[in-house]
RNA sequence: GGUGCCAUAGCUCAGUUGGUAGAGCAACGGACUGAAAAUCCGUGUGUCCCUAGUUCGAUUCUUGGUGGCACCA
C-alpha cells in the first residue's frame, strides 16, 4: 500500500458566493469552523477601513471566532483592484493551504472570485495619468470619439464591446494606448487552473425574502452609525472605493439632495439592484450548487462528498 | 341612512367621441477582464372592481351591487 502523502491537490477552497443580504458571512465562520479553516475575503468594499458598518464587514466576534484576510487592511485612499487581489490572494494561500486543507472565500464581488479561480489575462494595470487625460475627453470628445478611435486601434474588440459603456470604451482604448497592442491581443479568454480543489457554494433564496433581509439590514446599518461612518469619510467622497451603495446615497443626504428617509430608502433600492446584479453574475456560473443559508448541514455534508 | 365623487399595471395616475390601454416610480431580464457595491443595455408585467343590459363589439354608455372618499343627517 502506498503512503498518502499530503499534497497540495489535497487543498480545497471552499467559495461561498451569493447577493447582499443573503447570509454569507454568517455562513461562512460556521463553514469555517467546522472544517478549522481561515476565511479570505472575496469582497471588493470590505477590505477597507472605516467601512466597516456599510459594507457589512463581519463583527468583531467573527473576526476574533476565525482568522480573516482581506477584512479593513486598507485605507480607502489606497487603490486596490482585482488584479491585486488575484496576486495577493494567491500568495497567502500558498501559505494557508501548508497548515491548512481548508480554506473559505466568501464575498459578493464576482469579478474577485472569477479573478482567484480561474485568473485573469495578463493585462497592464491602469496609469492613472492616462486614465484622468481620457476622462477628460470622454467629456470634452463624447464617449462616440473615443469609440471611434478604438475603432482604428482595435477594430476587433470595437466589434464585440458595448460602445455605450463609457468604462469599458475607455478602459480598451487606456491598454491600446498604454501598450500600443490592440487590448483584444491580451484577451486570451482562457482560464487558469490553479493547484487546489474548488468548491463552489451559492447562498440565495426567494427574492421576496432576500429583499426582507436586505431592507432589515439596511435599517441595522443605521442603528449601527451608518451615517456616522458616512460622514467621516464624507472627505473622501470622489474616491472609487466611495462609490459604494450607502455611501453615496448618505453622501448626497449631506449635500442636501435629500431627506435622511430618503437616502434610506434609495440605500434599500439599490442594495436590491446590486443583489440583481450579483444573481445575473453568479448564475451564468454552472459549478456553483445552490443553498439557502439555512441549509449548513447540507452544505458541509456537499463540501465533504460534492460528487453527491 | 341620504347625496355626490371615485374604482385602470406593484404604487400614483392618464386615456379610450365604443374597436381589450400608457406615463412616472417601483419591478423584471441581460452584459461584464486592473474603478466591479463600479459601469452599461433591454423589457409593460393588466379579469381596465363585480353583475345584468344596449351593441357586430363595452374598460368606455345604462341598471343593480361592492369597496373607498367627501358632504348632509
């Protein structure tokens, strides 16, 4: 008989996807728990400090229950994106998987998980400079300009990308102009395998009832200082890791655009578009096996035979 | 109890001189590769309160109900 030495295929990362509001985090320290796993954070606002009421960040008892990654690292003036995600999130589980089988991801961005499980192309990071000077004549120009200009530097990706959407127009032409390639030469499309097992949990329920949770937890956040945190970050309002659903909304209450009941009810709205947007990512990906957060007993008995 | 007004999409309402209807908001569906809680695209989802008439045809006109609001008692 042979000896079963350990290797790393024996790792497995246990992602657990889901919308807002749907129960992940509590989900995840029970996961967690029961296979002695450290949770990483696959939540592009939660990694941030002083975010900690809006962006749901788990509770001071989560984090000291199970260690966490990628939980209010940051400042919310530093720039993270999901490239530096990917290379992070890669380096540490190195290290985690050598003392650990297990190790849990949980977070609402879609793009975070796509970028840790199967990788993303090797592409230029944004210059910043680059991408102030094409800003600044998507509106002097108009977004149809600078359409027109990917046109002749990458008539390929001009033919398939949606030319109404001002961030992905100018995020092609930023590469094209960066590297002086056409940005469809770097889109392999193809997907990384990485050296570890994946198991893909999504946690979701009927809308009427995730709408439930989400306005209830809306109304927490405010019991729990939401506008508070609102407003000590208020200065730094026009960063990208303020353009987050709860923010914005008490940031505009501050200008005065709105009453505060208001700006609550449009946290609500917009909460349940972003969980719609989250369930439109999530369900074009056929390896996640669907839960309701309830189910813990299910899902771990599918963690430990995923065959069944 | 009497009189008047109203009843159309989830909500607020418009409309059809009789040919089964449309706005706003909400909602729903989709896209997505270094800003992704971002950004963008698409879609009316309807016993026109019920009933009986008139009519080729009624959501629209008439009868009788039901519910709501207002005023008078």
């Amino acid at each position: 008989m042979k000896p079963t030495t350990p290797t790393i295929s024996d790792s497995t990362l246990i992602v657990i996807a889901g919308p807002t509001g749907s129960g992940k985090t509590d989900l995840s320290v029970a996961i967690a728990r029961h296979f002695h796993a450290p949770i990483i954070s696959t939540d592009s606002r939660q990694v941030y400090r002083g975010m900690a009421v809006g962006s749901a960040q788990p509770s001071d008892e989560q984090l000291a229950a199970v260690p966490h990654y990628f939980i209010a690292g940051r400042d919310v003036t530093e720039r993270f994106t999901c490239a530096d995600f990917e290379r992070e999130a890669l380096a540490l589980l190195d290290r985690l998987f050598a003392e650990n089988k297990y190790v849990v991801a949980v977070g609402g961005s879609g793009l975070y998980i796509d970028a840790l499980c199967d990788g993303l192309d090797e592409l230029p990071d944004a210059d910043p400079e680059l991408r102030k000077e094409l800003s600044d004549r998507l509106s002097a120009e108009g977004l149809e300009a600078l359409a027109e200009e990917l046109k002749r530097l990458d008539p390929i990706y001009y033919e398939t990308v949606d030319r109404q959407n001002p961030a992905r127009v100018l995020r092609a032409l930023e590469v094209c102009l960066q590297t002086g390639k056409p940005f469809s030469s770097f889109r392999t499309g193809s997907k990384t395998k990485r050296p570890f097992r994946i198991i893909k949990i999504g946690v979701t329920m009927e809308r009427t009832e995730l709408y439930a949770r989400i306005d209830r937890r809306v109304d927490a956040m405010m019991e729990q200082g939401l506008e508070a945190e609102a407003r000590a970050l208020y200065p730094f309002r026009a960063l990208p890791s303020l353009q987050t659903v709860g923010y914005r909304e008490m940031f505009a209450h501050f200008d005065g655009e709105y009453g505060l009941g208001r700006a609550v009810e449009l946290i609500k709205r917009n909460s349940r578009r972003y969980a719609k947007r989250q369930l439109t990512w999530f369900n074009r990906d056929p390896s996640i096996r669907w839960f309701h957060p309830s189910e813990t007993d299910a899902i771990i008995r599918h963690i430990v035979s995923p065959g069944v």
